[in-house]
C-alpha cells in the first residue's frame, strides 16, 4: 500500500503511478535493475510524494552499486514517511556500502526501537555495534610510527607441512610453471593451497610490491600483444575461460589485470592466489592494479575477509590487507594509454608525476586523486557531477579530453561498471570500460570482455565471452551477514 503526505494528486494520476510501481517490481525480481529505477523513476514524477517508490529505487540503486543514490533515496523516502522502517534498512545498507557503520548503526537502533520484538532487526543492530566498537578500538591503539605490521608478526618458518599434503608445492621457495599449473588445477577440482605455501606468495608478493611507485609504465613491442582485463571479482572459473580463450601469461603474452580481484564472488581465495602467483612468476610481463574492492572495508562486507577466514586465518584476513595496501594504482601504456580501475578527477590540471607521487600505502580515502582513481566513472554529459557510488565524482567527455591533451595521451581505459557486452567506449573513443566477470554474481546476465592491442597502434581489439559453469556455491556466500537486509517491494 502506498504511504503519502498531504499532497494531493488524482486518484487517476496515483492509480497510474502505482501500476508503473508494479510493473518496476516485476522487472526487480528478474534482475533487471537498470529498468526498474527506470520505472520507479517515471512513478516518482507522476506522485513524487510515496515513500515505497524512493524505498524500491533505493534498494535497485543498492543492486548497481549506485550508494549515493540509494542513500538519497532511503532518506527522502523517511523525510515523507518517518515510520517507513524499510526505509531505515535500505539507508543503513547504503551506509555500510560506504563504509559509514556509526550512521548505519544509528539506522539499526531505529528499526529496533520501531519493531523490539524483531529479532532480525535486534541481531543486525548488536553487529553493527560490534563492528563499530572494533573499529574505535583499533583507532584507539594505532599508533602508525610503531605498529608492527602482521607480515612481520608471522612465524613462517615453523609452519609444518604435512606428510598427507599432495597439494601444489613451491620449489625451493619460488613460484614456478608447474607449480601455477598445478595450483589451478588444485583450485579447478575445489582443493586447497597449504597455508605455508600461501603465506609465502603473499610475503613475496609483498615486498614485489613495495617495490613499485604508484603509477607503473609498461612498454610494448610493435608486434607484441598485450591483454587488459577489468574487474574479476572473486569469479574463478571465469578467469581459468580467460586464459582458455587467450593464453595462460607468459612473458610473449603479458595481461594487467585491473583490480577488483575479490569480493562478490565466493572463489576469491583461488583468484587472487592465481593472479599473485602469475605477479611472482612473471614480474616483468604480468601487472595488476588497486580497485576499489582492495580495501578492509569492502572486504568485510562483500565476502573476501569472511572467505579468508573460512579457508585460512583471520590473520591472514589482515595480512591480505597490508599486500593490497601497495598495489600500483595506474598503468601508462607505451606514453599513450593511461589504465586505471575507477577514472578520473574532480580537478582539471592533474600530469602523470602527480599520479606517480601518490602516497597509496593506506586505506583508501574518501577524496582526492587515489581516491577518484578506485572510484571515479565517466558520464556522457559534460562537466562534472556528485558520483551516484557516493564516493569519487562522475566526468564527462570534455574532463577526458582535457586530461589526454594536458597529459599527450590517446585514450583512457578503466573498469569498475558491470557492461551488459563487457565493455563500452564512450566519450568519442577516448575512455573505453572493460569489465570481465560475465554474469556478474550470477544474476546480471552481462557479458564479460578483454582488450587486446599491439604497440604498433595501441588500437584496442575486444573479445567478448559467456559466463561458464561454477561449483554449486552461490555469490556472497562469505558477505557479511548484515547485507541481509529485507529487500522485498512494497
């Protein structure tokens, strides 16, 4: 039943706004999210005064990722109707998508005063309390000048590897080809990585990392191709299609891979080892860059730190932490092609030696330029806007254009946003998407893609692919439990 204000419109008018709210529900629970906010938008401008119409674009804006959006809507649909306690459920998933969990908690607190006898209602409210108690404490005792980071912490050389292990095994402490084979063959058939040789990959890996500065710059050879892929997210099976489809990597068949490694997807362990072992095998020839999802803070609530903890440890949760805290943030590609997950700037005038310069060694901040490099997307009006996600700030054609001419590149290449054929070239050629999960979380129906090009032109060619089978273990199985809000539609 729709919940008004005074406002009066037709009975006509409300009865036509109400079946368009019908019509958007449906098309809610066949996934088709995109053109649910489509309709629930077009009742909004018939009776903008309903609560259930901001509450069910709110939890659509929730489904693509649009946090900003879905907080805006959940608060205006409490503005008309402050007992609207769905209303209370979707703005604190918006809270927690963005990592705000004392506003969430606060949410929480009101659905419990709302409805004391709900008990899912309370149990959401107590771990909200937890997380937001753990977080205090922690700021509490950190004192970054002396705090010993946990790859120092662990005790690696007594770790014991059983006489009944039959499992992938380095050589003399390195990553080897067989040793990859052998790993994805392991993961292939659901076996495990034996937490000594995964401990070692992530402390080597580390100390790779370390290595580099912020911003990598890759040459390629005239005749020689190079793969970018987008966002994997946690979807094993799919990366092992990827290389079916264009070649394990090799130093003549190099890949950068372009965050957003984990989370979502419940095989995320078996991606990020398979993407770290390719790093330390091929250092020269294999690259990866942050995403937005590399962070303690997505981590925790889309499923990466809960699968952590499942396979292996939470301390190695925490390490995970420490190792993405170094990835490089941009790639620049033969002078021509700047690579980055999320895109560009909410300032004109930003060169590349800014980008190099950056300080990434952290979690990532709410703004600035590391900031916008996870989180940015592209529009195709010009200027610039408030990011739907909440976070980072949306650019159009003329922001691109600007940043290319100040810094003579061709084109710009990012990820980040699920396309229904895998990628997308927007702004006159010159910001191409890739995202390469197909069917992204099961239930997008999306394409995934993969660019491939050649130094002699730098032109990007895409090849686009279906999603494959999976073992029977469905997306977020491991995401925290507090994402389990009631999204049903009024």
């Amino acid at each position: 039943m729709s919940i008004s204000t005074n406002s009066i419109i037709p009975d006509s008018e409300a009865k036509k706004a109400d079946s368009i709210k019908e019509e958007a529900n449906g098309y809610f629970k066949k996934g088709d999210f995109n053109k649910a906010i489509e309709l629930y938008s077009a009742a909004i401008e018939i009776n903008p005064n309903v609560a259930v119409y901001y509450g069910n674009r709110s939890i659509s804006y929730l489904k693509t990722e649009c946090y900003g959006y879905a907080l805006s809507d959940a608060t205006r649909a409490l503005e008309i109707d402050k007992n609207y306690v769905k209303g209370y459920y979707r703005r604190a998933a918006s809270h927690m998508c963005l990592g705000k969990f004392k506003q969430a908690l606060r949410d929480f607190e009101a659905v419990v005063k709302a409805r004391p006898k709900d008990a899912d209602a309370r149990t959401k409210f107590q771990e909200c309390s937890k997380i937001v108690k753990k977080l205090a404490f922690e700021k509490a005792i950190a004192v970054d000048d002396t705090k010993k980071s946990i790859a120092d912490s662990i005790d690696f050389e007594s770790m014991a590897i059983e006489d009944e292990y039959n499992g992938p095994a380095l050589e003399d402490g390195k990553v080897t080809l067989k040793f990859m084979n052998d790993l994805m063959e392991t993961f292939k058939n659901q076996g495990k990585l034996h937490r000594k040789y995964a401990y070692k990959i992530l402390l080597d890996v580390k100390q790779f990392f370390m290595s580099l500065p912020s911003l990598v710059e890759i040459t390629i050879g005239d005749e020689d191709k190079f793969t970018i892929c987008g966002d994997i997210h946690g979807q094993f099976y799919d990366l092992m299609n990827i290389f079916d489809l264009n070649g394990l990597p090799s130093p003549t068949n190099p890949y950068l891979f372009n965050g957003d490694f984990v989370d979502r997807g419940s095989f995320s362990v078996e991606c990020i080892f398979v993407l770290f072992g390719f790093k330390l095998l091929y250092p020269d020839s294999f690259f990866m860059a942050r995403g937005n999802h590399e962070s303690q803070t997505m981590n925790q609530m889309y499923g990466f730190e809960g699968e952590v903890k499942a396979k292996y440890t939470a301390q190695m949760a925490e390490l995970f932490t420490e190792v993405y805290n170094w990835l490089p943030l941009t790639h620049c590609l033969n002078n021509k092609v700047l690579v980055m997950h999320g895109g560009l700037f909410s300032k004109d005038g930003v060169t590349l030696d800014e980008l190099r310069k950056i300080d990434r060694n952290r979690q990532p901040p709410e703004e600035g330029l590391m900031c916008e490099l996870l989180w940015s997307d592209p529009q195709p009006t010009e200027g610039r806007a408030t990011s739907k996600r909440g976070v980072g700030v949306q650019f159009g054609p003329d922001v691109t254009s600007a940043f290319l001419s100040t810094n003579k590149l061709d084109y710009i290449v990012r990820s980040h946003e699920v396309k229904n054929d895998g990628y997308e070239v927007a702004h006159d050629g010159k910001c191409i998407t890739v995202f390469s999960a197909p069917n992204y979380c099961d239930s997008m129906g999306n394409k995934g893609a993969f660019i491939t090009l050649k130094g002699n032109d730098m032109k990007p060619n895409f090849t686009t692919y279906e999603a494959v089978p999976h073992p029977n273990v469905k997306p977020m199985a491991y995401a925290n439990s507090l994402l389990n809000l009631p999204f049903l539609m009024s």
